[in-house]
C-alpha cells in the first residue's frame, strides 16, 4: 500500500520484502523464536476452531475412549473374526517380506524382478496354494528355470501315475 507523498523506511522494504509470498517460493521459513510461538498459541486458544485441540502437537482428542480403542484393536487383521488367511496379494507381501526381496536361488535382492513363486507347483499341490511354508522369493531368471524343471516333474507325475493305474486296472 503506498500513501502518496509517504516513503517506506529502507528497513520496512526489507520486511515487507521477507513478508512476501514470493519471496519464500520454494524456500523452508526458519522456525519461530520461542517467544512469537507461545504468542500464536496463547491467540489460537481462545479460538473457536481449536477448541479440543492439544498444544503444540494440534492433535484432536481421541473420539473413541482408550478402552474401546484397545478393544477394537484387539480384533484387527489377522485377529478378525472374519479371518479367512489373507487373499493371495497378502501373502505375496507377506512373503516378500519375510524374504526380503531376495532370490532364494541366487540371492540376487532386486525389487523389481523378484516373484513369489510356490515351491511345489500349483498343479501339483493345489491345497499348498496358501501355505507360506510353500511360498518362496525367486528372481525372473530362476523362476524361468523352476518353470521349466516344474513342467517335465508334472509330465512326469503324471506318466507314473497312468502308469500306476495301468497296473491295477
Ligand atoms: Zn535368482
């Protein structure tokens, strides 16, 4: 704002200066002195939308009591009543994390290539799909591999047991 015939001191340029928005683009604002914060927080407590709030941490209060918090807490995920073992992309994470992202073949640690791959195949085991004592990391290359050997064990399998059936029948 400019009065005509009033000049700004060279000191008040410089605070309107470090006032403006323009001027902090892109910058961090140092923190506040001591002082000036405990004067915002004296100001803000008589205001009606902080009212409930916590000082300095401006967190609300909690709308459920610690007991009932506790309770629902206790029954949560893998405590759920509805508990069914997870879907597969659960026990993908859950692999992976018990792994590390590391390849159980070659120990290659890459995020982007590894895969939860099951170590007896699917075909094979079909009610190990779930077991996490089935379930393991492999890279690409080795998963590549694993697939080709898991193709001939089922031709296999499944060439003995015609075979098998053969004989008794
Ligand atoms: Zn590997």
């Amino acid at each position: 704002m400019s009065k005509k015939g009033y000049k700004h001191t060279i000191e008040a340029k410089e605070k309107i200066r470090l006032h403006s928005a323009k001027y902090w683009l892109g910058k961090k604002r140092p923190p506040l002195s001591p002082e000036h914060n405990a004067k915002l927080h004296a100001k803000a407590k008589g205001n009606q939308y902080t009212k409930g709030m916590k000082f300095p941490n401006r967190k609300r209060p909690p709308t459920k009591s610690e007991e009932t918090r506790k309770k629902h807490g206790a029954y949560k995920g893998t405590k759920a009543m509805h508990w069914k073992g997870g879907g597969w992309q659960y026990q993908k994470r859950q692999t992976l994390m018990r792994d590390d992202w590391t390849c159980q073949m070659c120990k290659i640690q890459d995020r982007d290539i590894v895969i939860v791959d099951h170590k007896i195949p699917k075909k094979l085991r079909p009610d190990l799909i779930h077991d996490p004592a089935n379930l393991w990391v492999l890279c690409a290359n080795c998963h590549m591999r694993k697939t080709k050997q898991d193709f001939i064990l089922i031709l296999k399998v499944r060439a003995d047991a015609r075979a098998s059936k053969k004989q008794n029948g």
